[in-house]
C-alpha cells in the first residue's frame, strides 16, 4: 500500500466528508474514492475475525466473481 501526505487544506477537506466521496484531479479525470470510515488494518501474522456460518452459507451459494476476472480486473488498474 502506497502513502501520500496531504496538505493541511486537503486534509482539512477530507475530514469534513462523511460520506463516500470521489476524488477528480483539476482536469475532472477520476481518480479514486476516499472512505472516511476506519479501515482496520491486520498485523502480519493476526488473524482477523469471521463468521464460519457466514463463510459456509456463501461456500453453498457459489454466486460472486471467479478469481480470475478479478486478478486480471486488478491488474489492469495498475499504476
């Protein structure tokens, strides 16, 4: 993951969002999405939280997107 440091009037904007919001850079061109809501962040090694009953009823459902596509989806938006 990849870290900027924004400037104090950048930051101060952010911090008024409370809702998803899309960043444009001053062409308009899309650039990303900014969620102000914590993300929790896993040490090497922790293991998060699950749900086992949550994870076998999606196992049954077998609905969602294969893997693939979204490896090569992923790859394409590298930078």
């Amino acid at each position: 993951m990849s870290t900027i440091t924004l400037d104090q009037t950048l930051a101060n904007q952010l911090m008024g969002c409370k809702d998803l919001t899309v960043l444009r850079d001053p062409q308009g061109a899309y650039l990303g999405v900014f969620d102000p809501q914590p993300v929790r962040l896993y040490e090497e090694g922790e293991i998060p939280e699950f749900d086992e009953a949550e994870l076998n009823r999606r196992a049954l459902r077998r609905q969602g997107i294969p893997s693939e596509l979204v490896r090569r989806v992923l790859e394409s938006l590298r930078c």
